[in-house]
C-alpha cells in the first residue's frame, strides 16, 4: 500500500513537472510571436509595408553564397545574399532577388570587381536566358549590353551593346549570332572571358587560333599596353607576303574605324579571316596574321600629334566668372599638320593638387574638327578656395609620354559697402520703410553675383532675415522690423562660401528714432589722463540710444533750463553761499574723444589752468587747480533729452 502510494506521488510529480515545461515552452513561443507581431507593427509604422524584417543571426565560414537578410511583407519578399570568410564574417554583399508572387523573382548580381552587375528573371526555377549586363568604365561611362545566356555551359552571345557617357548614349552595336563571340555573364571571373580587359590575356582553354586573335586584338585596342608575351608578336625575315592581304588589311580597318565593342569586332575579324582565306591552314594564317597585326600596332603609335589647343581652351578660372575650365586637345595629321579625321584617338586629362588628382577624365577626339573638348566644373571639385594653381596632364589614354599644363585659379575678395537704408527714421515695434541694401565688389569694382550675406541684431532685439545672396548686380537687401526698445542696429556680413565669416567684410546699419521715443543719454563712466603734450583731460563715456549725441562747449552765461552748452561741466564754489551748480561758461572745450554720437567718449579740457603737474596723477593736478570746487558733469541727445547729473 505504501508503495502504491510512492508511485501514486512520484507519477504526479512528473506530470505536474511536464505540464509545467510544456506551458512555459508554449508562454515562450506565444512570447515569441507576440514580439515578432510587436516588431511588424513598428516596421509599419515607420515604413508602411515593411512588415518583418529578418537578419541571419550567425553564419557558415568560407561561403560563396548565403542568406544574409529577408524582408517580407504581403507574400512578396526581397532576399541579400553574400559571401563569407573562414572567421564567419560577412565579406560583401553580392545578390539580390526580388520575389513577387509564387515562382517569380528577379535577380541582380554584383561582380567581384563591384564595377559590373547583372540582372535576369527567374520563373518556376529556370533561369531567364535574356540577361542585362551593366559595366561601369569610369565616374560617367558605363556600358549596357544584352547577352543570349548559356546556363549550362556558363557562356552567352552578345546580342546588342550601348555604351553611355554622361547618361547619354554614344555607341551603339548589335551582333549577330556567329557562334565565334562568347563573352561571360556571370558576375565573377570566368575563364570564357571575351569582353576587352586590358590587364587579363586570353582564356587558356581556347584554341590558339582564338588566343592568339584575342591577345592581339587586346593588344591594339588597349594601345599597346596589354601584357602579352606571345612569341607570335615578334617579327622575323621569315614572313612571307600572303594573298588577299589588302583585302583583310582593309576590313579590319574599318572594324577598328568603326567604334564597336572589341567582342564585335573579334568576331567579324574571325569570320572575314574565314571567308577570304578558307583553305589557309591555322598556323599559316597565325604567322599571316603576326604580320597585319604587328602592322596595326605600329599604326596605332603613330597616330598623330596631339597637343593642346590654346586658341579654343580657357585655362584661367575666375571665380563669380566662370564656371568652367575648358581644356581642347587637338589631334592633327602629323604629315599635313591638318585636324585627323580618319582616326579617333582615346584622351585623357588630369588635374592635380599638389599630389592628389581631383580630376580624372577620358574623351574621343572628333573625326569633324580632330578635337576632344573637357569641360571641367570647378565648382565640383572640394577644397579648392585657398589653391592658385591646378597641375594638369593630357595625353592618350593608356599610353606613356604625357604633357604638362597649368590651371590658374583667381578667387573672389569680397568687398563690402552700404548701397542704401543707412540712417533711417523708424518707430519701435515696427518695420521701416525702406530695405537694407549692401553691394559686393570683387578687388576690382566688378559686382559679384550669388555672393552669401548674413543679416544680424546687433542692438535692439528687432528681427531681420538671416541669410540672403548678391543678385547680377551685387546687391543684398533684408526687411528690418524694429525692436521694442534701445538703440536698433543691425549688422551685415559676406560669409566665405564654406559659411564662416570674411575679416573686415562687416557694415552696419542704423535706425533713427523720433524724439518722442527717444530715451536720455546715459554716461557710464568718468576717468582723468594725461596726453602726450602734458595736458589733462576728463573723459566721459556715455550712450545715446535712438538719438545721437550733441556735442559741444558754449559760451557766455546760460540758463540751465535752455539747451545751450549741450555737454556741460557743472561748477560750484565750496566758499560761496549758494547751494546750486552752474555751467563753467567759457572755461571748457569739448569734442568726441573716440567712438560714435551713438557710444563713445567725450574729452572735456579746461581753458586756462590744463598742464599736467610731475610726479600727479591727471586727476591729482585737477584737485590742486581746483580745490574749492565741486563739479559734475551732463550730456544732451539731438532730441534735447539731457543725461542726469553726475558728479566726479
């Protein structure tokens, strides 16, 4: 009995325990979801559509190809597939397939090069044959091409190609099928490689005949520079004139004269070298070969003189003048000296700072004028303001011996003056009539268009607007509104293109008040000095506020109650009986010492007794002259608002 009841206890026991994991298993689950069904809420709400977004949490090390990520929103699903390292690290990013609706999905592969991807659609699992094929050469040409692809034995025909500069097409060929032209679609490296590649000989699995065509095709379209070390290329007294030269002689010219894509040309050179030489067997036609090609390499030399135009390039930028710097490079017949026309040679320009390029560019040469024109925007180039000259080369493209140039770069000084709205009358609170107007010069007087200008309250706390630009005629104006109080100032300022202020490139402009909103001078400070000559002075600092300060002695008796003498020093004999102060009539002259009637400094001097005692302070000498005295001082605006009275 006791024994039943053990097993009883312990059966419990486990199924209370399992019963238990199984609902904790299933509250972590339901966990799970909610957090899942939390997360595709947030993603809505930032980005509707964008539903759950999974991440690949750990990888597999040393892989070509895995899922690194999915979105997934509505049954369409976007997946990025990449490759890893041997520490499980993500390495790049190298696909990307689109899924919309069941068995559809549209796929783009990057190349190892990260200059080259392809694109092509995927319908029930088979692999669309049609691929898209685009190819970046340089910042604004690439190629876009249309292959035929074989996925079973990994290689493709070239049906058509359109080579771009600038977003605009300028080549366009199509190819027909011949069986002769093969070029890879695959986005990696591939040993079935037939697209022109200046740095990779041909693949070794072709026949020699192939090879042998390829490298030197490679050779002649890449100037010579291709690295070929074919024994084929070089020339002995063994070779002997074969039939029907001139005939391939002239057809692989106008292949090569013709502009088309270097997989076009090889096949049409094989198929011309098979129709007018059929019964030539394959190593008599390589050694007939070695002598045309080794004939077009050299022409390929000697293709003409190239050299700046002077006449037709604009070398000198000046900024708020140009936009441009035009570099013409002329291609002329070096027997005729007459513009080439039957050949379009490949240019290249380099600009230079100091030893960085930062401006790299390739251009055909006409067969109209035998010119290649770059015109290089200066404005796009960073970093540029404090540099006077840019070192430049030119030259064929891929080819050694280039030529030295320079590019002259003038920047703006801006000079800055007050054009209108100086000193007008206004009322706080509100704006004034007229705007501010400031005009920019460059050092010689010519205006300066789109210059920046920064509008700032200087006094007054009224409101401008912060930033404008000079028009054609180098005029900038700004709206004031008035503050409420105090003296209104604004200030204006040509900024350096990078937004920082220019040194001494600051006006100021000023309003004036009615009287009747005019506040009273105020004088901050009284101090005592001796000049140069030996003489003392007193010296106010004072600040008028809306109205500017009257400066001035007088002369003769004055009643304090009227505005004569409207700086006054103010007197009173300590042995005398009256109480009062009065003007010290006739024995004080007054100018502006420094500043503005705005803010400033008066310099009070006395008329009679004004020389400095050895070894006394200024203020010292002035109590031994005047000892008995007691004295203040006043100040009075143009609106006749006179300071209080401040004694010294």
């Amino acid at each position: 009995m006791n024994l039943t009841k053990t097993i009883l206890f312990i059966f419990i026991a486990v199924a209370t325990i399992f019963f238990a994991c199984k609902k904790n298993k299933e509250n972590i689950e339901q966990k799970a979801q909610e957090e899942d069904n939390t997360a595709a809420k947030h993603n809505n709400g930032i980005l509707p559509g964008a539903g759950n977004f999974f991440i690949s949490k750990s990888f597999l090390p040393g892989q070509a190809t895995q899922l690194i990520a999915k979105l997934a929103y509505n049954g369409d699903s976007v997946f990025y597939f990449g490759s890893s390292n041997a520490e499980a690290k993500i390495t790049r990013l190298h696909t990307v397939m689109v899924s919309k609706g069941a068995g559809k999905y549209f796929v783009t592969e990057y190349g190892d090069d990260n200059a080259s991807t392809i694109s092509y659609h995927i319908r029930n699992g088979v692999k669309d044959q049609l691929v898209a094929k685009t190819t970046l050469f340089s910042a604004t040409m690439k190629e876009i091409s249309l292959l035929n692809y074989d996925w079973v034995n990994g290689t493709s025909e070239l049906l058509a190609a359109v080579t771009y500069k600038d977003n605009i097409p300028v080549k366009t060929s199509a190819v027909k099928s011949s069986g002769s032209a093969k070029t890879s679609a695959a986005a990696t490296s591939s040993v079935n490689t037939w697209t022109k590649d200046c740095g990779t000989p041909a693949p070794e699995n072709e026949s020699d005949q192939d090879k042998f065509l390829y490298n030197s095709l490679q050779h002649i379209q890449c100037n010579g520079t291709h690295p070929i070390n074919e024994p084929w290329l070089v020339l002995d007294g063994k070779v002997k004139d074969l039939p029907k030269t001139d005939d391939i002689v002239a057809k692989f010219t106008d292949l090569k004269n013709s502009g088309e894509s270097f997989t076009s040309i090889f096949s049409k050179m094989k198929s011309a070298i098979n129709q007018l030489m059929p019964t030539m067997g394959t190593f008599d036609q390589m050694v007939w070969l070695q002598k045309l090609l080794k004939k077009f390499e050299a022409d390929n030399q000697i293709k003409g003189l190239l050299k700046l135009s002077e006449a037709n390039s604009d070398l000198v930028y000046q900024e708020g003048v140009d936009k441009y710097v035009k570099v013409v490079l002329s291609l002329t017949d070096p027997n005729t000296d007459m513009p080439h026309k039957l050949y379009s040679g490949l240019t290249t320009v380099t600009l230079k700072k100091g030893n960085t390029i930062v401006y790299d560019e390739i251009e055909y040469t006409s067969k109209v004028d035998g010119n290649a024109t770059f015109l290089i925007n200066i404005a796009d180039i960073p970093e540029l303001e404090s540099t006077s000259k840019l070192t430049g080369e030119y030259g064929f493209k891929n080819q050694p011996g280039k030529n030295t140039f320079e590019v002259s770069l003038k920047w703006i000084v801006p000079v800055i003056s007050i054009y209108s709205g100086q000193n007008q009358d206004g009322e706080y609170g509100k704006k004034i009539k007229n705007p501010l107007v400031i005009k920019i010069v460059d050092s010689e007087g010519n205006p300066v268009n789109k210059w920046p200008v920064s509008w700032s309250v200087k006094s007054g706390n009224g409101f401008i607007a912060s930033d404008t630009e000079t028009n054609a005629s180098g005029l900038a104006e700004a709206s004031w509104t008035l503050g409420g109080s105090g003296e209104q100032e604004i200030e204006a300022t040509a900024k350096s293109k990078d937004g920082s202020a220019i040194p001494n490139s600051t006006v100021g402009f000023k309003a004036v008040m009615p009287c009747s909103q005019s506040l009273a001078p105020v004088i901050n400070d009284i101090s005592f000095k001796c000049n140069a000559a030996g003489e003392y002075g007193i010296y106010v600092s004072f600040t008028s506020a809306g109205s500017d300060l009257m400066v001035g002695g007088g002369s003769g008796t004055c009643d304090l109650k009227q505005n004569c003498y409207p700086a006054r020093l103010l007197i009173r004999d300590s042995f005398g009986d009256s109480p009062d102060f009065s003007v010290a009539a006739n024995s004080y002259y007054v100018k502006l010492f420094s500043g503005t009637l705005r803010e400033g400094v008066l310099e009070f001097r006395m008329s009679y007794t004004g020389n400095c005692i050895p070894g006394k302070s200024a203020r010292e000498a002035f109590d031994y002259y005047y000892s008995r005295f007691s004295w203040k001082v006043q100040v009075m605006n143009q609106c006749n608002k006179r300071s209080a009275e401040v004694s010294f």
